[in-house]
C-alpha cells in the first residue's frame, strides 16, 4: 500500500472532496514537476523501467489531450482507449524488464517501440475524426477496442499485482498502483478529476524512485534483511534495558571455498530466513559477510537468552542438503594457490573428499552467538556491542554452535559440530 495506495487515496480525496480547489492550471503544473522530477531522479539513479514508464504515462496523456478530452464518439474517446491498452502492454514489459542504466544501447530498442505506438495512436485517432459526420455520428470503430481494453487493463493489473507481491520491490508496486490510477484517470467526464489522477501516477512512479533507494540503502539485497545503516540507526534509538547479540555462521569461509560463492548465498539465505523469525521482540540486521545482529530493545540478556538457544537450535535442525552439482569439480584457484597456503589447501581436500564419498547428503549449518546487555542507563551500545563481540570469540573458541552471554555464563546445549567442520 505504500507508498502508492496512499498518493492514490489523496488524489481520490483530492480529486472529489471538495476541500482543495486547484485550478486546472496548477495541476497540470503538479503533473509536469512529478514528470520531470522523475525522469531526472530516473536518470540519476540509473532506473531504466521507471524513466520509461514515465515516457509512457506522459505519451499517453499527450495523445488524450491532443485529440480533445474523451468523449464518446469522439477522437479523444479512440485516443483514449488506445492509450489504456498500449500504457498496460508497455507497463508489463517494463516490468519483465532487467534493471540497466540509461544508455543509447539499453534505451533504443522501447524507444523504437514507442515510437511506433505512437503512430498506431495517430493512424487510430485520425480515421476517427475523418469518419465523424458534422452531426456528431461516427461509422463505427475498426478495432472493437473497449472489451479489448478492458480485458487487456484488467490482465496485466492483475500481473502487476502478483509479480508485486511475490517480488516485493518498489517499482513493480509501483508499476501497478501506477496503472490504477492512470485507468481511473479515464473514468470521468471532468477535466480537472482527470489531471488530478494523472498527476497521481506520476507521482507514484516518482517516488518508487525514492523507496527503491531506500531499499537499497537500508536493507541488504540477498538476504532483505536490513543493513548496516539501517543497524546503525537502531543503535542510536536504544535505551536502558537492551541486548545485542551477534550471530556468526560456524566455518563459512571454508564452506565457502569448498562448495562456492552460489551455494554461500544459499546458506546465508537460510540463516537470515531464521533471523528474520527470532523471538523475544528482536530485530535482526546483516552487517557484512556472514555476521549477523540482533538488537533486543527493552530486553535483558537472560531474557533473551532462550530466545537465542531456540534460533541457535532451529539453524542447526534445518538441514542444507548440497546436490552433486552444486559442488565444485575443480580446486578453486591456480596451483600456486596451494604452493602460498598449502595448510588450507590440505584442509579443503579432506574436506572434498568427504562430501565426494557421500553425494547429496545433508549438511548441518550453525552458527555461534555471542549476547551482551546494557547494565546501567549510561552504558554507550557501542561498548555492549564490544562485549558482545568478545562473547562470540568465547563461543568459537569453546567449539562453536552454541551461545555465550558476556557475564561468562555458558549455555550448555551444544549437541554436534557444525556440519561442514
């Protein structure tokens, strides 16, 4: 719903309450600042799909006003309902689109296409007018475009709608309430409710822009869990009683090395699947590589602590089972790689010959954590998440797989190694 289900809500409330009385002129004046805003926002951030969804919007608007405002039997009318259909096809091949920069290359293929649907609009709207007889009556349309509009409207809302809610990201949401607003732009005899509504989609499509770079900046793409900064502004926000924790994945760098950097992904996947479940009223981030954090406002350590024992317990019980494929056939890198670090080489051959002599079996990941609380109101969390990182190191070194709280007090529920170990 955000942040398009909003801006449509204020444009409906805009458009027909009565409490905003905008001249005409200052909302096509609106309209033409949320287009341009956007494109040079689009242009800044390398957003392709949203500069040419707003090439769109604006193409279809044009080509409305420039026949006259739709009425019935009338070129505005053809205009109209051509717009409605070309604007949805567009809007789903944007959305099937790969994210690239504005580049000639990357731009001259749907420009090109544009381009001829702008000529089909011409070609539609201009037999129109000539059929029109001076009495107002007009041969019947060619192409029996309101049934087809409508169907075509409501079939790619609805694509829009799924990708957006299994995708989750700001320009395929945007993408739909966008179109949404744009249909009911159509849907009035009124020029002023029409600017309004148009004016709405492209504010829609702008500031996606602006929830994408949020997204990006705050949370982190592979896991979407959020980020260091957004860590960082959590930290700032604590206050007396918390906990922190820190969460490691037990001999990551060696399942990396071994298996790759693809079935890495994966484990870090898992693991922030179960981070993201953690109870006790924690919030967990991604602060780089295979650390973790969790931040526990108004929690002490021992009331976190089974907490914890259930994450801890619930990643080593989810079984990562590794297809033969998945594994590399080859050593990982140039011989002189072994000659540098023949240890660790020795080391991720034992390790390759295990996984060898039981294919597809399944691999136990878990990981070590480390918890710390705030023990008076003045304690800066930097100096908790310290102790808490001195807690991890306990951890590792008692073995792994198991939690440590920073007063010293052990959690003894270690079962087994990690399965990579």
């Amino acid at each position: 719903m955000f942040p398009g289900g909003i801006i449509l809500a204020v444009a409906a409330v805009v458009a027909h309450s009565g409490w905003i009385t905008l001249a005409q002129p200052a909302i096509s004046f609106l309209f033409y600042c949320a287009l341009l805003g956007g494109v040079l926002l689009s242009w800044r951030f390398h957003t392709r799909r949203i500069f040419f969804a707003l090439v769109v919007l604006f193409l279809s608007r044009q080509a409305v006003a420039f026949f006259g405002y739709p009425i019935s039997g009338k070129p505005g009318w053809t205009g109209a309902e051509a717009s409605s259909v070309l604007l949805s096809l567009d809007f789903v091949l944007i959305a099937l689109m790969r994210e690239r920069s504005l580049t000639a290359s990357s731009t001259a293929p749907f420009s090109l296409l544009l381009f001829v649907e702008s000529v089909v609009a011409i070609v539609l709207c201009s037999s129109t007018q000539s059929s029109a007889s001076p009495h107002g009556h007009h041969a019947p349309a060619i192409i029996p475009l309101p049934t087809y509009a409508l169907l075509v409207i409501g079939a790619a809302a609805v694509f829009l709608l799924a990708r957006g809610l299994l995708i989750r990201k700001p320009v395929d949401s945007a993408l739909f309430w966008s179109l949404v607003t744009f249909f009911l732009s159509l849907d009035f005899s009124s020029t002023r409710i029409a600017t309004v509504y148009i004016a709405a989609a492209a504010c829609v499509l702008a500031s996606a822009i602006v929830e994408n770079s949020y997204l990006l900046a705050y949370h982190d793409e592979l896991t979407t869990l959020p980020s260091r900064r957004a860590f960082n502004d959590g930290m700032l926000r604590l206050q007396h009683p918390y906990a922190i924790a820190v969460v490691d994945i037990d001999h990551f760098k060696r399942f990396n090395d071994t298996y790759g950097h693809d079935t890495g992904d994966q484990v870090l996947r898992l693991v922030a699947g179960h981070l993201s479940r953690v109870t006790g009223g924690g919030h967990a981030y991604r602060c780089g590589g295979e650390e973790f954090n969790i931040l526990f406002p108004g929690k002490t350590t021992s009331e976190v602590e089974d907490h914890l024992e259930q994450l801890r317990a619930s990643i080593e019980s989810a079984e990562f089972r590794l297809r033969s494929d998945d594994r590399r056939q080859t050593p990982r890198g140039p011989e002189r790689r072994n000659e540098a670090m023949p240890r660790r080489a020795r080391k991720g051959d034992a390790i390759r010959q295990l996984t060898q002599a039981q294919p597809d079996r399944a691999l136990s990941v878990t990981v070590s954590i480390g918890v710390a609380g705030s023990k008076e109101p003045e304690a800066h969390p930097d100096i908790v998440l310290e102790a808490a990182d001195k807690a991890l190191y306990r951890a590792k070194d008692s073995g792994r797989n198991r939690v440590e709280i920073a007063t010293g007090r052990r959690k003894k529920t270690r079962t087994k190694a990690a399965g990579i170990a």
